[in-house]
C-alpha cells in the first residue's frame, strides 16, 4: 500500500517537527494509524465514551493522553479543553456518532442526543481556537433537518465561518483514494490562515486484491509474522 500512499501525499515533506491535535469521538482511531509515519500529525489528547475502545486507542496511541467519558459531562469537556492547551494541539479531528443520520439504522432519530453531538463540538472549537479542523460523518449529516429546523451541515459550516474560518465541505469516496471500500462520507475541512480545499479525487480504483493480495495465506489461528497479519481462532460450531 505504499506506493498509494506515496501517490496521495505527492511531494508533501513531513514537517520536521510533530503537529499535535484533539480527536473527539476517538474510539479506536484505526483511520489516524499512520498519519504519524506519513505526515507528522499526531494525536495528543483524545476522547471516547466506550471505555473498552478507549483502553485500545491508549495501546495503540500511547503518545496520546485518551479522556473515557462523555463530552456533554462538563468535567470530562473542561478537562479536553484544558489538555489541548498544555499538549499544543493545534488542529482538531471529529467524527460524531453516525447512528443518528445513517440511512443504515431503519431506527435513525437526527434529533436525538447523539445527533446534537455537534453541538458540544462546536463549543470546543470556540474554547479552543485550533488552526485547523476536520470533521467527518456519513453524507446525511450535510443535509438531515433536525426537529428544531436546522440543517446540521449546513448549520455546522455557518457556525464555523461566523468564528472566522474559511470553509470547504463535500461527500467523498474512500474508494477514490486507493482504499479498496465503497465508503462515501461527508467532509468538512476548516481553517483560518487560508483555504483548506478538497483534495482531488483519483479515478484510479485498486481491489482488496491490489490491496493485500501479496500477503501470504494463512489458516485459523495462524500468525503470518508480519504485524497485524494474524488469523483468529473462531470456535467450531
């Protein structure tokens, strides 16, 4: 896969020094994996609610300092705050529960409490001021209305713009960036020093085959000795 990699990143030189920033809604961060090695983002401080998946994001990130709770509890929201100040975080990475917007839960409620988990997303970035933001969810967050009349996305860019940054938002596809997955998600990309626009889409597309079908094959319970590369033991039914 690095040579895709190398393909997305282009001439990009990573910086000499590590740029530190907050990840809400953390769980597991599989995503940020290798934004470390490749362009010298890391994760200082995070936040997730399940405390199993935020046991696992502090082994995988040990670097990061992971706060387990919920970021509407105005002490675990204060002790965000005050972590990615002392930590230099200069950026932020949200992904807001989904369960709310997704066409995938037949029982999907926009108006509920995770769909306002923008809300207090916002309210960090107000106390935070950081110069860059992600954010990122499923593609109906630009366009679901919740009950009070507000258009999430578009209610999410406006507040954004009102605090001084320039916007760029869109739906994208995973698959358009050398990832073998039809994965379609709405991004919101914001900054204050300039313009932070979508990156161009490629039209080359690699199967999971392209992907990882130089791997060796391996059986149940089998442990090829390259990292990650371990085949579980599934008990026989």
């Amino acid at each position: 896969m690095n040579k895709y990699i190398k393909r997305i990143i282009g001439d990009f030189q990573k910086p000499k020094e590590p740029i530190y920033y907050t990840s809400l809604f953390k769980s597991c961060a599989i995503g940020e994996y290798n934004l470390k090695d490749h362009l010298g983002l890391v994760c200082a401080v995070g936040n997730e609610i399940v405390s199993q998946r935020a046991k696992w994001a502090q082994e995988l990130y040990p670097e990061c300092k992971v706060v387990c709770g919920d970021i509407w509890d105005k002490d675990v929201f204060e002790k965000l705050v005050q972590l990615h100040k002392e930590k230099g975080c200069t950026g932020v990475m949200a992904s807001c529960a989904c369960q709310s917007y997704t066409l995938a839960n037949s029982k999907r409620n926009p108006s509920d409490k995770r769909g306002h988990l923008f809300e207090p997303t916002l309210e960090f970035i107000k106390y935070t001021v950081p110069e860059w933001i992600l954010i990122e969810n499923v593609p109906q967050m630009l366009t679901v209305k919740l009950d009070d009349g507000r258009i999430v996305g578009q209610y999410i860019v406006e507040e954004l713009k009102k605090m001084g940054y320039i916007v760029h938002y869109g739906v994208q596809n995973a698959a358009n960036f050398f990832v073998p997955q039809n994965r379609r998600r709405a991004i919101i990309l914001a900054r204050k020093a300039k313009a932070w626009e979508l990156p161009t889409l490629f039209d080359e597309i690699i199967t999971l085959e392209d992907a990882i079908g130089d791997l060796p094959s391996i059986e149940c319970g089998e442990d090829s000795g390259i990292k990650y590369h371990v085949a579980p033991m599934w008990a026989l039914l």
